[in-house]
C-alpha cells in the first residue's frame, strides 16, 4: 500500500496498491516507477 500524498490537481487523497518496478541496469540511479493499481 501507497499513501500517494501530497495529492496533485484533482486526484483523490488515500492509500492505494500500487506495483513498484525497479530496472537491475538502473539501479545506481536510484529510479523507481510507481503504478497505482
């Protein structure tokens, strides 16, 4: 679960699933991508 706040324009404040991906080339980079379910 993901809490994505602060909100942003006219998206709704909660906790969500969501997926994390992380790349094993970029991981130096620190880069995460977050998908809300």
């Amino acid at each position: 679960m993901v809490s994505f706040d602060p909100q942003v324009g006219e998206e709704i404040q909660k906790t969500r699933p969501a997926l994390v991906l992380s790349i094993n080339s970029m991981t130096k980079l620190k880069t995460r991508y977050v998908v809300p379910i």
